[in-house]
C-alpha cells in the first residue's frame, strides 16, 4: 500500500504554478528560519543565503540579491501559515498585497527547447521583484481556487517547513518521508508505553 506521501502526483495548478511552486518551497524552507526535521534553523549567513538560494532557484545570487530572496521568503511563508491556520481571506489579503508589491506581467517565454509557456514576472531587474512576481502569480493560482489547502506547513513536532501537497486525495501532513516516519515511530513508542503502564 502506498503511503501519503509516495502517491503519485494527481493534482496539477496550471503550468505556471506548478513550475514555480517547488522552487518557491525550496526558497521559503531555505531562507526562513524555524525547525526542519528537528533541528533548530537560525537565520543563516551571508554566504550560507547565497549557496541557499543558488540551490532553490538553480542560478548565482549576490549577497545584496540574497538578502532580497530571504526578505521574500519570509513574505511568501505568510501564506503558508494563514492556510495552515484555515484563514483564507487573510492568505488571499496577503497574496493581493503580493500582487500589487510584485506586479506580475504575464507573457509567452520559451526556452531550453521547450514549448511555449506561461510566465509571470516583473520587468524590473532586481532579483527580488522578478521572482516575487513569478510566486505572488503561483499562489494567486492555488489560494484563488478550491485547491487552497494544498499549501501545508509540516504536522511533525519541531517541523516547521512548507510543502504544496500533490497527492490524490489532499491528505497530506508532512513535509517529507522523515517526518511523517518519525511522527508514526514516535507514536508507536507512546502506545507502547501507555500499555506498559
């Protein structure tokens, strides 16, 4: 029987968003503290922001254009936690804020040897509106429609990172296969002791 988390991905957002939702959870788990899988996250360094952001977004950040991704990490983790919190209208206030912060032009791109394909972005050069743009349009797509609980913060105690569930029936809890594991062995261990006593 599969697991939750190993379905097979049924939900699909549009072709903008989902192109842009897994680098935006990677940029918002990457660049805002908190807790993953139990362990403490400080705001990072510099450096550690650039490699952070070089590996969410696949490309080379300036440590000014770092700075900038993680001021909109924290932004976007907004979201998350509104909807983590059943709250909506204030996730949709937000993403309208975004929007008009942001402001997404949507165009025709077409490159590495694909079709042509839907983009959101701000025609301004810095790092932070471009792709602020491109995520604020992502979420519009997923909090303006009935699939708006799929935007989740992890269930597991002393997690606190963001995912997008995917899965055929929107049941999903955790950020990943090590939390949604170590949140079962942890109450297997409870009901154990409780019957030991």
């Amino acid at each position: 029987m599969l697991g939750e988390l190993d379905m097979p991905a049924r939900v699909n957002f549009g072709s903008h968003a989902d192109r842009a939702l897994d680098p935006m959870v990677a940029l918002v788990n990457g660049l805002t503290p908190g807790f993953d899988r139990g362990t403490r996250l400080a705001a990072v360094a510099a450096d550690e922001r650039r490699r952070r952001a070089r590996s969410a977004l696949a490309l080379p950040f300036t440590g000014a254009e770092a700075e900038s991704l993680a001021r909109l990490a924290a932004r976007l983790r907004t979201v998350f936690t509104a909807v983590d919190e059943g709250d909506v209208d204030r996730a949709a206030g937000i993403v309208n804020r975004l929007l008009e912060d942001y402001r997404p032009a949507p165009y025709l791109g077409r490159h590495d040897g694909r079709t042509w394909h839907l983009h959101f972005h701000n025609t301004a050069p810095d790092t932070e509106p471009h792709w602020g743009a491109g995520f604020a349009a992502a979420l519009a797509s997923v909090v303006g429609s009935e699939a708006w609980r799929r935007l989740g913060i992890c269930s597991a105690s002393r997690c606190d990172r963001v995912f997008v569930d995917r899965s055929r029936n929107g049941s999903r809890r955790f950020c990943s296969t090590s939390c949604q594991n170590r949140t079962k062995a942890a109450a297997f261990r409870a009901r154990g002791a409780a019957r030991a006593e």
